[in-house]
C-alpha cells in the first residue's frame, strides 16, 4: 500500500516537473517570438548604398590584420627542412648534445603546433578584448603582438636561440587568434547590408594573398636558404607597420558605439563618413532598434549564456560552419601540399614551384567569389553549399587518381594535380571566406563579440586537429586519408541545406525567424 502511494506520488512530481519544464520551454520560445514580433516591425530594407573611397581605406587598413595570419600559415612550408637543420646545430651549440632528426621534428612539430594554441587562447579572448576596449582600439594594440613575435622569428638565428623560434610562433598565434575573432566582425559592422558580403571576404582575401607572398618568399631563389629564411619572418613586419598607420583614421564601429558606449550622436558621425552622405537616420533607427530588442541584462552571463535559449542555435550553427572549413580538408593541403606534390612524382624545387601556383590560383578563386558572395542570384548559402559538393566530389577524383598512379599508370598523376587544383578553387568559393563572417550576421551587437570569439576558437580546435591527424592518418591508409573529407564536406553539405538559413542582405531578427522554423523542423 505504501509503495503504491509512494509510486503515485512519484509519479506526479515527475509529470509536474515534466509540464514545469514543458511551460519553462514554451515561455521561453513565447519570448523569443515577441522579440522577433517587436523587431519585425523595423526589419524594412535598407537602401543599398555603394562604396565609397574612405568605406575602401577603412575595410582595406582592416583586413591588413589578416595578412599576419596566411603569411604564418605559408611560410613554414618551404624552409621547414633548413630551420631543422639549424635547429640540430644550434642545440649542439647550446647544449653540446648532438640531436637525432627525430628529436629535431619533434621541436620543430612543437614550434608548428604553438602557432595553433596560441590562436585558440586569442581567439577565445577577443569577444571580451573587442566588447571591452572596443573593435579599433583592439586591433591597434594587437598590432605589438605581431612585432615582438616578428622580432622573436627574425631574430632566432642572429642570436643563435631556437627556442625563440617556439615563443615567437606562440604569441604570432596569439595575435593571429584575436585577429580571427574580431576583424570580421569588425567589418561586417562597417558594412552595409547589401556588401557585407564583399566586406567579410577581404579577411579571406588578405590570408590567400599572404599565403602566396609567403611561399613565394621561401623559393630558393629568394629567401629559401640558410642565410635567407629569417628574412621571411622579418617580412611580415611590413604590413604590420602599415596597419599601425593607416588605423588610426578608421572610425569605430557604429554598432559598438551604439550597443555599448550609447553613443549615437559618435555612431551617426562614423555612418556619415562610411556613407558619404547624411542620409544615414534610417540605418542609425535600425541599429537603435537592434539594441533595444536584445538588450543584455546588467550582470553579463557569460559565454556559456551563448548555448541556452535563443541563442543555443545560432551558435550551434555558426561552429559548425567553421567545422565545415577546417573539416573540408584544405588545412591538410595547405601544410602538407609540398610534400602531396612530391609523392605525384614531382622532383627538386618543383612540387615549390607547384604549391605556390596553386596558391594563385586560390587567390584568383577567392577573387571570383567576391562577385558572387552578394550577387542577387547567390548568396552565402548556395555558394557554401556548391563549394563543399565541389570539394566532396575532387575528393573522390583524388583518391581515385591516386590509387591508379600508385598502380603504375603515371598518366593519373597529372589529373590528380587536376583534381587537386578543383579541391582548392570550390572551397575558394563558399567554405574559404563564408564561415568567417558569418557569425556576425547570426548575432546581433549585444552578443556578436563573444560569439564571434567561440566560433573563431572552434575554428581553431578544428585546424589544429587536422593538423596533427593528418600526417600520421595517411601513412597509415595512404591516399584513402582523403575519404574522411569526402565524408566530411557530403555531411556539412547536407547540414547546410537543411539547417543553415540563407543570410545576404537580411536582419538578425529576419534570420532569428528562419533559424526558429529550421530548429523546429529538426526537432519534428
């Protein structure tokens, strides 16, 4: 009789937690509607407006930030093996110890891998760097970062000290983290709706066009020697120094100045500037709006705030389009394309040569999609989606080709270049520069800054990972290594068809509405 009643009782509690959490639920989507309800009514498109001379300055002084991060991302490539041959002498030097080669890679792996850890701690932190000090002045200071890392790099040899080569590369990540994280955002609040798009993408650009000088500097011919290669690492003080003075005439972004200084008469004057004309009321009524309806409470949740409520979705969404970049596999082509090259039976300096061919034509790509990103018949979706069907497919082709060429028919070592080549030019177009902005116009400005820190963070897990997987994977299975990216990009493809709302020239609160109807669908 007991147990029956104790059971009955049970049974209750568990039903009237079950419908408190149901009701907690409902209210919870119930407020999420209003929200979308209240700022539907000021979701009216924007004009289009055009460039203008000082939106090029601004959004071009920007993305210099981002040359920091494809120039450390190319110019390992090539003087890998002479820095591990100075690293060998150097530590005899030291240490009167003479290194075996694989100790010498194995520091020189370490050297590597700080670059990424050092991006995952800056990356992390930009959201409170940027919410804190605000998108300029940020990026300002980040800019000494780069030159003590440059002075570390460069300077390794001069002082006969390889350990500076691993605290260098750590701190260049650390400035390279907090560059992922902020200048996106940073330009897409430049922006006006309709060139967000071709806005966003100049951090892609600046990375491909860096990743190109940078193996360009490391042929033999130019830096690519004993004497040559700290050179290189002295290099990328240039853009660095431009930066520093080209910054200082860029405005803030209206958006921070509204959200978090309340400064709107500051946000008018910096939209004036933009704009080139005084017609900006209607976009400064709409970023007022933006704010008022997210409105953050006075005690800040914290990130962990981004993966509840409203804002759990988007921000599923937002690391899992960076996971489609980095899972794609061009992170693997990228550090080890010299070396993909050589086993296709190219010789001497000509897998080099082949790697920094196919860096220009990236760039090229690259170049093409900013046509696209914001072109009426496209858009980011449709765009992300062809890019990672495009890399799925050549995947295949790769393995393919590969398998053949190793069975003697050498004619398939040069469609395997081919199908390479096709590798990288698809994700130019849609999984290259996408991700990167996209974030910022999932979140409006009360949490775009630490939610553009997390997916910049988890981009960085992901390249790390790849990183360190690859190698060991495919002297394992070989060529078959490349049917985890098939699997990867058909994954993600799919994802982004079912689950990723179509972004170009709409509001937060407009793809707040999509994101709440694809949620739903997922759950039914």
């Amino acid at each position: 009789m007991n147990t029956a009643t104790s059971n009955t009782v049970s049974n209750h509690k568990n039903d009237s937690s079950v419908s408190c959490q149901s009701e907690m639920e409902q209210n919870s989507d119930n407020s999420m509607n209003e929200k979308i309800e209240f700022s539907s009514k000021h979701d009216k498109h924007l004009p289009d407006e055009k460039w203008t001379p000082y939106l090029f300055f601004c959004i071009s002084s920007i993305a210099l930030a981002s040359f920091q991060d494809g120039f450390q991302i190319g110019c390992i490539n090539a003087p890998g093996p002479l820095i591990i041959e100075w690293i060998k002498k150097c530590h005899f030097e030291l240490f009167g110890e003479v290194l075996s080669q694989y100790q010498a890679d194995f520091i020189w792996s370490v050297a590597v891998s700080m670059f990424s850890v050092g991006g995952m701690f800056g990356s992390f932190s930009s959201g409170f760097l940027a919410d804190r000090f605000g998108r300029k002045s940020t990026l300002l200071y980040n800019n000494v970062l780069a030159l003590i890392a440059a002075t570390c790099l460069s300077t390794a040899k001069l002082f006969n000290l390889y350990p500076m080569i691993v605290f260098g590369r750590f701190l260049v990540g650390l400035n390279c983290g907090i560059t992922s994280g902020l200048v996106p955002m940073y330009l897409t609040e430049l922006a006006p709706p309709n060139l967000r798009g071709k806005c966003g993408s100049f951090h892609q650009l600046n990375i491909s066009v860096a990743i190109v000088l940078s193996q360009a500097l490391g042929l033999p011919f130019i830096f690519g020697s004993q004497e040559g290669w700290p050179y290189i690492f002295a290099c990328v003080a240039i853009p660095t120094f431009l930066q520093l003075a080209t910054i200082p005439f860029c405005v803030e972004s209206p958006k921070y100045l509204i959200s978090k200084l309340n400064d709107r008469e500051g946000a008018r004057r910096a939209l004036e500037k933009l704009r080139n004309h005084t017609k900006v009321d209607e976009e400064l009524e709409h970023m007022v709006q933006e704010t008022m309806v997210t409105a953050e409470p006075v005690h800040q949740p914290g990130y962990l705030a981004l993966f509840k409520g409203e804002n759990q979705w988007p921000m599923i969404v937002s690391i899992l389009m960076m996971f489609s970049q980095q899972f794609s596999g061009i992170s693997a082509v990228t550090f080890y394309s010299t070396l993909i090259f050589k086993r296709n039976g190219l010789s001497g300096n000509e897998p080099m040569y082949a790697t920094v061919g196919f860096g220009c034509i990236k760039l090229i790509a690259t170049f093409g999609c900013l046509g696209l990103i914001d072109h009426p018949r496209f858009g980011r979706k449709r765009l992300h989606i062809a890019g990672l069907s495009g890399m799925c497919i050549s995947s295949i082709l790769i393995v393919i080709t590969l398998t053949l060429s190793n069975a003697g028919f050498h004619w398939a070592s040069y469609l395997n270049v081919l199908f390479i080549l096709s590798f990288v030019v698809t994700f130019a177009f849609g999984p290259g520069p996408i991700p990167w902005f996209f974030t910022s116009e999932l979140f409006d400005s009360a949490t775009r800054g630490r939610a553009a820190a997390v997916s910049a963070t988890s981009n960085w897990v992901a390249n790390w990972m790849v990183g360190l997987t690859f190698l060991p994977i495919n002297n394992i299975i070989h060529q078959y290594a490349f049917l985890m990216f098939t699997f990867f990009t058909f994954t993600f493809a799919v994802f982004t068809w079912k689950f990723v709302p179509e972004t170009k020239g709409k509001t937060p609160s407009a793809i707040r509405k999509e994101l709440i109807f694809m949620r739903k669908r997922m759950c039914s």
